[in-house]
C-alpha cells in the first residue's frame, strides 16, 4: 500500500483527536502532502474516526481529483487543497470541532494575543475566517485569507484549521488552539482582555519566526 507509515498516523491521529476531544463522531478531518510534494492524503468522508482504516485514506492530487480510493474524501477537501496550493510550509491539516474553539467561532471576529507564550505557535492573533458553507469553495477562499502565514485560524460558527511541517506538528497546533480559545473564554468572564504590547507580540512573532528555520 502506497505511503503505508502515513496513512497509520492519520489513523491514529484520528483516534487521538476523538480520546483529547479536540474533534468527535465523523466531525473534522486529516490531510497530509504526499512525500512526492503534489498530492495530498485525506481522511474519507461520513466515517467515525474509530472506524478508519488505512486504506480508507484517499489520495487526491492538487485538482481534486482522486488517484486512490474508493471512499468519497472529506467534505472539506476545497479548503485542505487550497492550503498546500498556497503554503509551501504546511505539510499537514487538521480540521477540528472542540468544544472551546466552537464556542469562540460562534461569538468572536478574533482572538488576539493575550498571553506571553503560546501565541509562537500560533504566529500571531487567531483569526475567525468570514461564515461559509462547509465544503464549498468560499469557505477555501475565507481559510486561506484568514490563516494568511500563520499556523491556525477558526472558521465562524464551525470550529478551526490547524497546520504545521508535520501531522505531529499539526496535532500539536490544535492541542494549542483549544487551550488558546479556553483560556480567552475564561480570561473573557474575568473582564476586559488585556492584549499583550507592542513588544510582547513582536517577541512572539521572532519566537514564531525563529522555529519555521
Ligand atoms: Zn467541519
């Protein structure tokens, strides 16, 4: 089976996803470039992660079009495709529906950075991409505008896009996200956030900068 060790992370990934909650039943998808750079593996569509199999995972190349597979891939293909067409840095895709992640992309325009740390991995604020129908072609046009050179962003009314060099890397943003938007609700009932100066967010950015090398 072609690209046997990454069709199993995804599979595993998927199953990672449900047990830290960051995404439950057929909700979010996976998607990683081929190691030959012009297509991209994915997560089939309507099926619960505990249920995917390895040879489940499509391959699709950068039209659409589907190489290998039987299943129909995830809904969301438009906006996995739109990405590697855009970010030569992103090697991986992670659509998750948190709880947390939800609850802010249903209320806020934004979240910006308010805490010394975690917002290195992120690159900056957290975008909210403009509300879309899932799977359709706005909605690619909204992630990519939102995410601009960043590694995550929330999509309004419908959870987040997380990327990075590698699946691992991936996980790890949403793990981050969702701490992000469950720290911004708890912070948000205290009071009026505190967004960090002038300095803290350029030292965030070189942080940010500094791991993409
Ligand atoms: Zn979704």
């Amino acid at each position: 089976m072609e690209f046997e060790d990454i069709r199993r992370e995804i599979v595993d990934i998927g199953k990672k996803l449900v047990e830290r909650r960051l995404t439950y039943g057929t909700c979010g998808n996976i998607s990683c470039r081929a190691p030959d750079g012009r297509r991209m593996l994915i997560t089939p569509s309507g099926i619960p992660y505990e249920m995917i199999k390895p040879e489940d995972i499509l391959i699709l190349n950068f039209h659409g079009e589907i190489e290998k597979g039987d299943l129909r891939p995830s809904v969301e293909t438009p906006f996995h495709l739109a990405i590697y067409r855009r970010r030569g840095d992103v090697n991986a895709v992670i659509h998750i529906h948190s709880q947390y992640t939800l609850a802010v992309s249903a209320v806020s325009d934004f979240v910006p950075v308010f805490l010394d740390e975690i917002f290195s991995h992120i690159g900056g604020d957290l975008q909210v991409s403009r509300y879309a129908l899932p799977g359709s072609a706005e909605l690619a046009k909204n992630v990519i505008e939102a995410l601009g050179d960043r590694n995550a962003a929330l999509l309004s009314n419908h959870g987040a896009v997380c990327c990075g060099r590698n699946l691992k890397e991936a996980f790890e943003i949403a793990e981050i996200v969702e701490e992000i938007c469950k720290i911004f609700i708890l912070s948000s009932s205290l009071g009026e956030i505190k967004i960090l100066p002038d300095e803290g967010r350029k030292y965030q950015r070189e942080m940010f900068e500094m791991k993409k090398t």
